[in-house]
C-alpha cells in the first residue's frame, strides 16, 4: 500500500514539476522576445505607453499562469515528502541498531542498548504516525512550516532538542522497568534529577522561548506594517540557513550551527552515560544562549516599511524640462519596494502605485534576463488622466500589501 501510495505520489510530482518546468520557460522565452522587441501588435508600434502597457499585461498573464504551475508543484511536493521524511527517520534508527551491535562486539550487550533500540523504535512509531496524520502538509515537516509557508529555523531547533530529551526519558523509562534491584532503580531515578540534567533542560526551555517569540515578533510587526512577509510557493531546506530572498543569513547560520554542535555533544554525553540526562555544562548552555539571543535580535532588526524618498519627472533622451503633467511617467526613488521572497514576476506584477484616489499598477518592464522595472529603489509609472491636477500624495504598496509613506507632488494641466 505504501509502495503504490509513493508511486502515485512520484508521477503526481514529476507531472507537476513538468508543468512548472514547462510554464517558466515559455515565460522566459516570452519575456526575452518582448525585451528585443518582438511580438508587439503593428497597431501598438507607434504608442510608447501603449506598447509598454500591452507588454506587462502579457507578461503578467504569462506570470500567473507560472504561480499557479509553481502552487501545484508546491502542493505535489508536500504530498511527496512526508514519505520521503519517514525514509530519514528509519534510516537513523538503522544506523543506531548497526552502530549498537558493532560496538557491542567485544563490549558486551548491555541493558542500556536494549533501551536504546526500544526507545528509539517508540520515537520512531510515533513520529510515524504523526507523519501519516499530517501527511497533505508534508508530514513531519508540518510543525516546521511557518505561516508563510516556509521552513523555520526556530522551530527546527527546539523540534531536534524535543526528540534528544524525549529519546533521553524513553531509555531511561525503559531501564527502569527493567532494573531488577532497587539500588539499579534509584540510580536510574537519581539520574533524572535537576542536578544532573539543569544544563540540557534549561537549553530546551530556552530554544522552546526562542520558537514562541519569534513567531509572535513576526505577527506583531507584520500586522503593525514594519516586516514585509511575502508566502512562499513551498518550503525548502535553504530556508533553515536564508531569509526570504534566498540569502544567507548571518543569525540563522550560527543559530542552526551552535545548536547543532550542542545537540552532538548532548548526544555523546548520553551515550556515554545512558543512566541519566545528558549533563550540558554551563559554558555550552551558555554558548548555546549567547547564539540564541543573536537570533531573536536578528529577527526583530530584519526587514522594513517601503519609503518613498521622493518623486521626479521621468525624462527620456531629448525630452524638455517640463512640471508633472498627466499622461507623463514619474520615477519614484526610494528603498525596501521589492521586499525579500517578491522577486518573482507574479509578485511584482501585483505593485501598485497610489496616486491621490487613483491606484496606476506599476507595469513590467523585461531587458534580457530580467525586468527594468519594478526594482527595488526606483519605480516607473505613468499619471493617468483621471489624476485631478494640483497637489496629491504619492504612495506605494508592495506585494505584500504593505503601504509606504506619502511624498507629495504638484501635478499641473
């Protein structure tokens, strides 16, 4: 049943992808051709604006038809990787019963190995079923997915700190139903007390905070307008080391790399002494803290409002100086119009420009192997005849619905 389930899952990735695959490059094609000026209407030829408008309305149409093959891949994809995540837990538990029965060779089996492999098929049973419930939102990815349908790095962290403490209290518990004498018994308990485990429990509260804040940080300034967060089309493991535009993020890496040599050691720690908690000391807890805080600060130092710094008159080659009039185009200078994870054309495509009553959608501009316009500091758009003339504010709202501050201009007959 599985095997037919994954099987029905790889065609219904690989014909998504396809259609995805399909859709970007006649997307690209289209784009490099209407940049060379091919394609254009003979009845449009003669109008600058008129053109330039019949080109973004293609490109936007073509663009959306790529969202919308890139959703379904994305869709395609997380049915597909909850399987795929299962792969990964079951091959750690294999790794730890062939790495159990090499080192007992000569060593002895011991009750503790036993507990090990008992505790480690439990973690495994139960992340199973957990992936099978949770299997349309990609499985045991579903609590790492944030709301913007990316991978949190937060999150990830405090899951791999749950699952050591919770392998951690399954062998014990399971050595402890097995110990025969009560002196086995008491020090088996003994082994759970603060004293032993302080270090590990206060890093895992500390990580466990760091997940909940970060999420209510982010609610906070998205819904108070100073972060920008675009949805993403699916999560992917570079989010866990970017930020939103796909870049490497400084509080991120050394978050995910601190932690992760502090899991490592936690993991040694309990190897040696399975009869109780790992015993973090103090400078790795603390490191592990100092690495944390970096995180939150980054996170609340990221991102921004768009601002609009001030418009001008858009002027070609040859062209007068003259006041703003309607049917002129003005460039509107300033910082933070493509916020990060909107680079894509569909993204852009959904700018708009408010000009007094009047929203102008900010048109696609394509140059071989990109766009012109929208950039992320300087925008292009005409002043429709509908803008009444005197003075009227500016603004502009980005892909992610965020409205920057007003700049006014003077628009005359």
């Amino acid at each position: 049943m599985a095997v037919q389930e994954a099987g029905q899952c790889d065609e219904c990735t690989h014909g998504a992808r396809e259609g995805h695959r399909r859709a970007v490059a006649a997307f690209l094609a289209k784009r490099d051709e209407l940049a060379a000026g091919q394609g254009l209407p003979v009845a449009l030829s003669h109008s600058p604006s008129a053109s330039r408008q019949w080109v973004s309305d293609e490109l936007t149409q073509s663009a959306r038809a790529v969202a919308d093959r890139s959703r379904e891949a994305g869709e395609a994809w997380l049915q597909l990787v909850w399987l795929r995540s299962l792969l990964v837990v079951w091959t750690a538990v294999t790794a730890l019963v062939l790495g159990q029965s090499t080192t007992a060779i000569g060593a002895g089996w011991t009750g503790a190995r036993t507990a090990a492999l008992i505790a480690a098929l439990a973690v495994g049973a139960l992340l199973t079923a957990a992936a099978r419930l949770h299997r349309a939102r990609g499985g045991l990815l579903a609590p790492l997915i944030g709301e913007d349908n990316r991978l949190s790095t937060s999150r990830a962290i405090a899951t791999a700190w749950v699952l050591l403490v919770v392998f951690a209290v399954l062998a014990l518990a399971v050595q402890l139903a097995g110990a025969s004498s009560p002196a086995d018994r008491d020090a088996l308990i003994a082994g759970l007390e603060l004293a032993r485990g302080a270090g590990t429990l206060s890093v895992l509260a500390l990580v466990c905070a760091v997940a909940v804040v970060v999420r209510r940080v982010v609610v906070v300034r998205v819904s108070g307008q100073r972060l920008q967060k675009v949805r993403a089309d699916r999560p992917r493991s570079a989010d866990l080391l970017c930020d939103d535009g796909g870049r490497g993020s400084f509080a991120d890496v050394q978050y995910a790399l601190v932690s992760g040599v502090a899991v490592v050691f936690a993991l040694v720690r309990l190897a040696r002494r399975p009869e109780q908690l790992p015993d973090l000391p103090w400078g790795l807890a603390l490191l592990v803290g100092v690495s944390a805080a970096t995180y939150l600060a980054g996170k609340y130092a990221e991102g921004g409002r768009p601002v609009v710094l001030s418009v001008v008159r858009a002027r070609e080659a040859g062209d007068l100086d003259a006041p703003i009039r309607t049917g002129d185009d003005i460039e509107i200078r300033g910082a933070g119009f493509v916020p990060p994870g909107a680079g894509a054309p569909d993204r852009m495509a959904r700018m708009v420009v408010r000009i007094g009553p009047v929203h102008v959608h900010v048109p696609l501009i394509p140059v071989p192997g990109g766009f012109a316009n929208p950039t992320d500091t300087v925008l292009t758009v005409p002043v429709p005849a509908e803008v009444e003339a005197g003075r009227v504010d500016v603004r502009v709202v980005t892909a992610a619905g965020v409205e920057s501050n007003p700049c006014t201009i003077d628009v005359t007959d």
